[in-house]
C-alpha cells in the first residue's frame, strides 16, 4: 500500500486517514510485530514489577534518592509497555479505526508521557550518580528525599504536559499546519520539537555518565600514583571497573534502541518517506520497548542491595514451594501412625 497523499484539511483529519499509516501490509509482518510487542511487553511488566516489590518492601532501599529513581523509571516502563502495546498492536495488527482523533491523541500521549519519563528518569539517575561521584562528601546534603520527590514531581508533571500538547490543541487539524507522515494528526512542528526534548535528555544523560566515567578513570590513576594500600586500591579498582562496565552497557543499550527511531523521525521532517522506511519505523519502535525491558537488568539488578533482596525473595518461595510439597507427604505418614496405633490398640483389648 503506497502512502496516501492527502491534500486538504478536511481529508487529512479524517479518521479514514489512519488507514495510511498502518504498513504492515503483510500477515507474516504483523506476526512479527505482534511477537516482539507480546514478548517484549510481558518480560517489561514483570521484571519493573518485581523491581518495584524489590525496592518497597525493603525500608532501607526505599528510604535511598537513588531508589526513588530507579522506581520512577521502573513505573514509566511499565506504564510505558502497557500503553505501547495495547494501542500499537490494536492499530498495526488488528487494524483498529473506530475510534476518534482525541482518544487516538490520547493514546500517543500516555505512549509518550510513559517514554519520555522513563528518559527522564534515567536523567535523574544519571544525575544522581554524577553528584556522587563528583561531590561525595556533600551527597547526602544535595540528595536527599524531599529533592528527590519534587525532582520526581517536576519530571512527570514536565514529560505529561509535553506530550499533552496535541490533544490539547498543538495537532495539524487544529492548526491547518503540515501532519506528521509518521503519526496520524500529529504536526510536524511539533514532532521536531519533541525530537529536541528527547536529544536534550540523551545528551545530559551521556554527558553525565562520560564525566563519571572520567571521574573514575581519574581516581584509579590518582590512587595508583599516591600507593595507596593495596588491598584497599583493589577493592576501588574493581569497584570503578565493575562501574565502568555498568556505563558503557548504559551508554550502548541507550545508542542502540533510541538512535534508529530517531534518525527516522528527523529524516521525516525533511523529506517524504518511502513505505519501507515506514515499515521500517515501525519495527524500529519496538526498540524503544526493548530498552525499557533491558533497563531492571542494568539499573536495578545489577545493585548489591537488590541482588541479595532478590535472592531472599527466591530462597523464601523455594521454602514455600518445598513446604506445599512436603505438607500432603507429612499429613499421610501422620494419618498411616495413626491407623497404625489404633490397630495395636484394637489388638491389644
């Protein structure tokens, strides 16, 4: 299916038009995107879900800033999965248009409140960890949880408003302006603008783990170079490895899933895209699903304190599981000691 040239306002507003933007035009396409965003999208709810339980039911880590961040953005990627999934395979899949130009708004802005909070989160992250290692002895003066709730406040607030902006009027059918040739009634002004905030946020957040980077980098040479006591320089060493790893997976997984949706939403501003770029868009988008999937394995459970609370979690329901497997055994041998007393008994009167 060729994409639809739409001329006049009346026919690009119409709700007939979503029919342009969906490309899959094959069943084995749609299968795929069905599978990714199935696959995706339940590994996504349960890994942030059990991060979520990690970090509450623990008071030491939920009283932490830094866990407060990591429960923003486990809470934006589940909200960011949910919402992706359910309104991408309606529409990709089952081809779904019986609906109206407001809740199709709608629904792109819970996709891009979830998404833009989960970056914003990874900010605040980023952040955090910058404070902490550029500034440790004043860390705990500059985070604490009042900052930390009001930041979280500011960002939620922030990333709502952004991506309420079409509904609310900003959308080319209000503004008779130039539609999106990715989104349905999306203005292009705005989609750039968008764009920005995102590279904003990519770019603090790159900025800040390459300076812990450095600043790590810096500290290993300075306690090399000073002959610091060696047990103590191989216990940082480590540490300051184990952290660069821990970035550089950061940085890549950010790289690979954001760059390609990206560059395609910038090329669509400047020039018309062909239906297999589109095709390509849209298993692009997926990435970013895919990035919100890979965020608990890197953040969260790469953590000490939510390791160990991990592995109590799993060694209390392996005694649960056994207890349930055990109780029917135990509950049979005490009925056969019963039979068998009471047939001594009946033997012995």
């Amino acid at each position: 299916m060729d994409f639809c040239k739409i001329h006049d306002n009346s026919s690009k507003c119409s709700v007939n038009t979503m029919e342009c933007f969906m490309v899959l035009s094959t069943q084995a396409q749609k299968i795929s995107i069905a599978t990714l965003c199935g696959l995706f999208g339940i590994l996504c709810v349960f890994e942030n879900s059990l991060v979520l339980y990690l970090i509450f039911s623990s008071p030491r880590t939920r009283r932490k800033p830094s866990y407060l961040f990591i429960s923003s953005l486990a809470l934006a990627d589940i909200l960011a999965s949910i919402i992706f999934v359910c309104s991408f395979v309606n529409f990709h899949v089952f081809n779904e248009t019986h609906f109206s130009k407001e809740i199709f708004l709608l629904q792109l802005g819970g996709v891009n409140t979830s998404f833009s909070a989960s970056l914003s989160s990874l900010l605040l992250t980023a952040l955090d960890r910058y404070i902490s290692i550029s500034r440790p002895s004043e860390y705990k003066l500059l985070m604490t949880r009042k900052r930390a709730w009001i930041g979280l406040g500011v960002l939620w607030v922030t990333c709502a408003t952004i991506a309420s902006l079409p509904l609310l009027g900003w959308n080319c059918c209000t503004l008779n302006s130039t539609c999106s040739e990715l989104f349905p009634f999306v203005d292009d002004n705005y989609l750039s603008s968008w764009i920005c905030f995102v590279m904003i946020l990519l770019g603090c957040i790159i900025y800040a783990y390459v300076h812990v980077l450095w600043r790590a980098r810096q500290h290993v040479a300075y306690m090399g170079k000073h002959q610091v006591q060696v047990g103590k320089q191989n216990t940082r060493m480590r540490m300051d490895i184990m952290l660069a790893k821990t970035l550089i997976m950061v940085l890549t997984v950010l790289v690979l899933c954001w760059s390609p949706v990206l560059v395609l939403m910038i090329y669509s501003v400047f020039a018309r895209l062909s239906n297999l770029l589109r095709k390509v868009f849209a298993f692009c988008s997926t990435l970013c699903l895919l990035n919100s999937m890979v965020n608990p394995i890197i953040y969260a459970l790469r953590s000490k304190e939510l390791y160990s609370s991990l592995r109590v979690v799993f060694s209390r329901f392996r005694r649960q599981l056994k207890a349930s497997e055990d109780s029917p055994e135990a509950e049979s041998t005490h009925r056969s000691s019963m039979i068998e007393t009471v047939c001594e008994v009946t033997r012995v009167t």
